[in-house]
C-alpha cells in the first residue's frame, strides 16, 4: 500500500496545445493524495475550471492559489470580470468544484509523524524585488526601457484598487490575520504562485523581471509561521532553494518552449511531504539541451 503524498505542480498553461498532454498525466499514487497547484492553470475562466474539476476528479484534495495568467483579463473571455471581482469570480467557481482556495479554511495535513497546516496564499506584488539603487518608479522605467515587460501591465487590473501595490498590501493584511491565527504548536506549508522571498528570483535571466515576482512584506513568513516548506511557481525555474533551512520549491511545468530544452516535460509532480528529493540549478541546466 502507497502512502499518501502532499503534492505540487504549478504553470501548466494548458492553454498551450502541448501542454495538454501533460494534464493527463498528473494522476494520484494513492487514493488519499492532495495535489497543490500553484498558480497558472491558464487565463480564461472556462478553461481553469475544466482542468481544476479534472484534477478534482483523481485527487483526494485539490488546493489552488490564483497565479497572475488567471487574474488577467484576456480577450475572448466571457468572463468580463476584473481585479478583485474576478479574483471572486474564480473563488466561487472553485468552491462548486470543491477545490480549496486561499478564502477557504486552511486544510491540515496528517501523516504517521505530524499535523501540518496547508496555507494557501495570495498575496499578489508591489515592486520591491528591483535591482538594487533603484526606487519602485526607476525599476518600472528601466523595465520598460530594456523591453522586459510583463503582460499583467495590461491584463491584470487591480481594480477596485489603484494600482497593484496598493491590492497587494491589503492582500498581505489579510492573509497575515490568518496566519497568526494558526495554533502555534502547528507547522506550516506555505503555498503561494509568487515566492515568499526573493532569493529564488536572484537567477532570472532578465533581473529587471522581478519587480512582478513578489513583495518583501513576506521575506521572513517561512520563520514566522513555522514552514517545514514553501511552494510557489511563476519563475519557470523548478529548483529547490533552502533559505533559513527551510525548501522553497518551484514546482512550474512552464511553457513547452521551455521544457523541450530539458528533453521533456519529466514528472509534473513534485512531492512536498514526504519530501522529494531536492533538486539544485545545476541539475537543471545540465538537463539543457
């Protein structure tokens, strides 16, 4: 008999023809797995909420934090909804699929050794991982001036606030309620599409990138709220970074322009309890083709 996994995947952009195949293959290895998907199913309503019911179907749990590509606000999506009304929107179409999202209570995971409460996080960006000498103002300019611009610049609305870092800070607010809220004796498992600290986003190869990749406000949460471990997406870059002791793993299958370099999609899966084996930068580019 299996043991039951806590399992993570992230970026699967299905939206992307060659992607698809891979959904397939993320399958449980037991009846009682849970599956983390960090972020960036895709970008319009219809299509995250087929491929979140499908993996509803084979899990026991499916826990799902918002990545940016599901806050966009694409064309061709009969959804019309921006900022926090479509942030909503998705909530509630997750709730009929019974999938947990980062409104729901945060869900405990038991094994043989330990309780561990599962946090699923949005928290959003506010451009403070910028290059070092520059204020939030310069690190955009520069970003423009270099064309390294992230869609969300004008697909990702804040709406009803003005501007992205302000939706940010009240995210941080209401998140950190919760999170002093879980009892203190519980470890935690911090999920988040952005990572927590910006240590991971030091080996971008455009480092103007950063400034959408998260928000200093959670640099030390990893500490503050006991991790065994932290997952987040976003980069494209699935390595294992220890910071404080703790694994910050990036989980993303990313787009398959991407993965070929690697010869392959390989296991979509990562294990977070019990942990997998972790996986260093060098491993990765030595997996390039």
């Amino acid at each position: 008999m299996v043991a039951p996994s806590l399992l993570a995947t992230s970026d699967l952009h299905v939206s992307h023809r060659d992607n698809l195949p891979v959904l397939d293959e993320i399958r449980p290895r037991s009846d009682e797995d849970w599956l983390i998907v960090a972020g960036d199913v895709a970008e319009k309503t219809e299509t995250i909420g087929w491929a979140l019911g499908k993996l509803r179907e084979r899990f026991s749990r499916v826990i799902w934090v918002p990545g940016n590509h599901e806050l966009w606000t694409p064309p061709g999506d009969d959804v019309r909804a921006r900022g926090v009304e479509r942030y909503d929107h998705l909530v509630r179409m997750c709730r009929e699929l019974d999938v947990t999202t980062p409104e729901d209570p945060y869900p405990v995971w038991r094994d043989e050794q330990r309780s561990v409460v599962v946090a699923p996080l949005f928290v959003l960006y506010d451009y403070s991982f910028r290059i070092a000498g520059m204020d939030a103002e310069q690190a955009l300019a520069h970003a423009y001036d270099t064309h390294v611009v992230c869609t969300d610049e004008v697909m990702l609305h804040p709406d009803p606030y003005d501007s992205r870092t302000e939706w940010c800070h009240e995210r941080v607010r209401q998140t950190l309620t919760r999170l002093e809220a879980i009892p203190e004796h519980l470890p935690t498992v911090l999920v988040s599409h952005w990572p927590l600290h910006r240590q991971p986003t030091t080996r971008l190869y455009y480092p103007q990138f950063g400034i959408w990749c998260g928000t200093e406000l959670t640099s030390d949460w990893h500490l503050r709220f006991r991790a065994v471990a932290e997952v987040h997406g976003h980069l494209h870059i699935p390595v294992t970074d220890r910071i404080d002791g703790v694994p910050f793993e990036e989980v993303s299958l990313g787009y398959p322009r991407e993965w070929r370099r690697r010869g392959g999609p390989g296991d979509p899966l990562h294990s977070i309890l019990p942990a997998a084996p972790e996986r260093t930068f060098e491993e990765l580019v030595r997996s390039y083709r």
